[in-house]
C-alpha cells in the first residue's frame, strides 16, 4: 500500500505540472501571438508611405544626424548637442547664428569653438571676454596677438597699408579695397561715398610713393586730408605731376573744382571717414606698425582678438571693419600657398557694428575655400538692414549651416518656421445630429482628412525653452531641435578656459 500511494502521489504531481506546463505555454503563446500582432501592426505603420500631401517636414532623428558626419566625430565648428553628444558642421559655407543679446551665443558657439579648432583664428570680441576665457589656451597652439583697444598700452599693432602690394600691378586695387573698408556707407547718394573712397585713395598712393616709409601709415593719410585750403591744394598740384596715374588722375579732377562746394564736401567726408586714424587715437596708434602678418592666418596657427570696448563699439565699428577685411583679403590671397591642415576659422561677433563691408560679402561665397565663417547677428533683421534684400539673400545662400538661439523677433520666427518646412497631419471629425421630433434615433458622422501644419510654427519658434535652439545643416537632411551648450559645463574643455572678470 505504500508504494501504491507514493506511486499515486508522483502521478498526481506528474499530472500537476503538465496542467501548469500547459498553462503557461498557453500564455506564452498568447503573449506571443499578440506581441507578434502589434509588432506586426507597428511595422506595417512604420513602413507605410507617408502622405506628403502639404508637406514632409519632420526633426531629424539619429541615424540622419549619423549620416551627415554632425555626430560622432571630433571635426568641425559646434553648434549645439543632440543625443547627448557633440553637434558639428563639416560642410562648406558660412554658419549663421540669430542670437539677441544675453542668449547664450558666447557661451555655445563662441567658446567652444575657440577652445576646440585646431587651426588660426581671427574673432571680433567687443567687449575682451574672449580672450580672457580663451587666450592662455589658444597660446598652447602658437602666438596669440589682441589689437587691444581696451587697453592700448598692452596690445598689439597691425598696419592696415602693410597689406598694399606696392609697386606691383595689384597696387592700384590693393588700395582701392582698403578705402572701400575705410568709409563707413552713411550718406543716401552713392556719390559722395565713392568721391572719398577716390579721394582717400589718391592719399594713400601719394603717402607710399613720396614718403619714407616710416610715414605709411593711415594716421600720415589722416593728417595730409586736414592740412589746410591752401596747402592741401598745392599737395594736389604736386601729385597731379606724379608718375603714378591712379594718383595724378585724380589729383587734376579734384583741381578742376577745387573751389566748389563739391569738392569741399569730399574732402571733408574723406578727413571724417579717417578720423579714428589720427596719432593721438587709440586705433591710430595700434596701426603704426604690424607686429604680425596677416598672411600667417595660413602659414602657421595664430590667434588674432579684435577688442574694442563695448560701450564704444559704435564708434571704434571702422577700426573692427578694417582689421577684419584685412584678414579677409589676406585669407584671399592665400590660393597662392599651400592648403594648411585645418583651415583658418574668421569668427565675426556682433556682425552688424562692422555696417557693410563689400569686401565680406563678395567674399563669403568664395572664401569657403580659403577659411570657415561664423557670423553672429541679432536677427535677420539685421542682415537685411545693412545689406538689403538681395544682399542678405546672398549670405543665406552661400551659408552651409544656421543656428537660432531665443528668437524674439517676429520676422526672423516667420522665417525659420517657413524654412523648416510644413508637415501633412490628418485631423479628425465627428458630429452628432438629431432633429427636434426624433426620441430615439440619431445620426453620427465621423471623418478624417488631411492637412499642412508648420512642423514648428512662428509662435511655437519664439516659445522656444531657452535650452534648446534650431539647427539647420546642409550636410543633414532635416532641422535639427538641438541643446545649447554650456562650455563650463563640458569635461573635454575642463582646464582649458579661465574665469573672465563680468
């Protein structure tokens, strides 16, 4: 009887567990059956054509950021963090940053890439923040020059006539581009602007040719345009007999009217657009002479800061224009060396205070071969301000990259939310109808249709969480909704910045 129970008692457990097997491969199979239903469903959702009807637009996710090289490398100007990892342009073109005043643009853009490219740089720095959190770093890759006029007794000096290939074919358009950077566009009529580019022009081929060259200098230019009536007009006669012809032309154009109105008024917006320049200005004596040459932007790795102080940025923005075009036509004439490493980075902070530089916006299409361009401006408001429509265009076309931090301004929203494009949704509808003599019976209706929707709208750009900022790549195929980033904040760059005094 005991080994008939025991026997009873292992087939009853026997039986026990099958039952429990059974069960559980039974869930098993219905958790199965329905993971494979929804997945399959999912599937079906996921790889179903996508009505494009108003439009496509749509964030760009990881494996399109991948595929255009702006995650996972260690190359390029940053512009933000996606997926917890760095943000790079690697494309050609100028990148373009909106970013008002105490929007983190210092903090995002300026720095980091200050601290992270590897090649020579050239940065406006209105008000010497740069410097102070960058400089000690940028030392470790090769000399660093501050044309400093915040503090002239300690800064550098660059003359601007050192750029003048003198006594070549070039010289005649070598000067004409450095008047053209000196006259600050201000006057409605064309005319009087292009009168004292000509007039400075003629100064400053006379200053080279008949002086020694200890007095080539824009100040020399500065002191020959105010010396008087009568001595200026018997200068005008001696270089109307000059051998050289641009001079001597016009010279005798300026003595045929010399007592004219006109000529006056020439003479005296040629002396104002130079007024900067006298020996007793800060930029006057930060231009007596070159410590450096612009050309070793491309020869070897340096770091210019451009430093004006901030509460005098409107009135020093001609000596921020002239140094930066020298650095421009210097970076210009580089397809005549050989292609560095890493090319030289020009990185314009406040681009407006510089006003129209012709210079800049010829080159910007072009110089993408020579450097890459970071641009910094308020708005777009700004761009088109100073450069008009048509030459606003023109930096957004040759642009490879934008960057919008904190946008206020309505246009600029309008426009990004125009640029990122409409994406088609499919809203649905229902209604419930019943006549007043009905008890019982009523009639519903259902519908769905299709319709375009900004992706993020003008409203919803300017709602923006000041963490975030919109990201446009050429290299990436869709807008990026990226992460500001804090450059204190980053463990790569920890060591390599200084506090600055604000």
């Amino acid at each position: 009887m005991g080994l008939f129970r025991l026997v009873f008692r292992l087939l009853r457990l026997l039986a026990v567990a099958l039952v429990v097997l059974f069960r559980l491969l039974h869930w098993f199979a219905r958790v199965a059956w329905w993971a494979g239903r929804w997945s399959w469903k999912f599937l079906r959702y996921a790889l179903k054509p996508r009505s494009t009807t108003f439009g496509s637009a749509h964030w760009a996710s990881l494996w399109q950021l991948l595929a255009g090289k702006a995650l996972g490398s260690s190359a390029g100007l940053i512009v933000g963090k996606a997926f917890g990892r760095l943000l790079r342009f690697q494309g050609e073109g100028a990148l373009l940053v909106y970013a008002p005043m105490g929007s983190g643009k210092g903090l995002g853009i300026v720095v980091p890439n200050l601290l992270d490219h590897p090649g020579s740089i050239i940065v406006t720095d209105p008000k010497g923040e740069n410097a102070a959190v960058t400089g000690r770093h940028r030392e470790t890759l090769g000399p660093v020059y501050r044309l400093d006029a915040t503090n002239p007794c300690s800064s550098h000096c660059f003359n601007p006539l050192s750029l003048i290939r003198r006594g070549s074919a070039f010289e005649p358009e070598d000067i004409a581009m450095l008047s053209d950077m000196l006259v600050m566009p201000e006057t409605a009529e064309a005319h009087w602007d292009t009168s004292a580019k000509n007039t400075i022009a003629m100064f400053i081929g006379y200053v080279l040719h008949a002086m020694p060259k200890s007095h080539h200098t824009l100040s020399m230019v500065r002191e020959l345009l105010v010396e008087g009536s009568e001595t200026t007009k018997r200068r005008l006669q001696k270089m109307a007999k000059m051998p050289n012809t641009t001079v001597a032309e016009q010279a005798r154009a300026l003595l045929a009217g010399y007592d004219t109105d006109e000529t006056r008024s020439v003479l005296g917006n040629a002396a104002k657009a130079l007024v900067i320049w006298s020996k007793d200005r800060i930029a006057g004596r930060l231009s007596m002479a070159s410590d450096f040459d612009m050309m070793d932007l491309h020869r070897r790795i340096i770091t210019v800061y451009i430093m004006v102080p901030e509460e005098l940025l409107a009135v020093y923005a001609p000596f921020l224009r002239v140094m930066l075009g020298c650095a421009v036509i210097a970076l210009l004439r580089a397809k005549m060396l050989p292609r560095p490493e890493h090319l030289p980075l020009v990185l314009v902070d406040e681009c407006a205070a510089l006003g129209r530089l012709d210079a800049l916006e010829k080159a910007v299409g072009y110089l993408r071969a020579y450097a890459r361009l970071i641009l910094i401006l308020q708005d777009l408001g700004q761009l088109q301000q100073i450069y008009g429509e048509n030459g606003a265009r023109t930096f957004i076309a040759a642009s490879g990259a934008q960057v919008a931090f904190r946008v206020s301004d309505t246009k600029t929203a309008r426009d990004l939310a125009d640029s990122i494009g409409m994406k088609t949704v499919h809203p649905r509808s229902a209604g419930f109808s019943q006549a007043n003599t009905d008890l019982i019976r009523a009639q519903e209706q259902a519908g769905r249709s299709e319709a375009g929707r900004y992706l993020i709208d003008p409203a919803e750009v300017r709602r923006l969480p000041d963490h975030k900022a919109i990201v446009q790549l050429s290299t990436v195929r869709a807008p990026i909704l990226a992460t500001k980033i804090k450059y204190f904040t980053e463990r790569r760059w920890k060591g390599l910045w200084d506090v600055w005094r604000a």
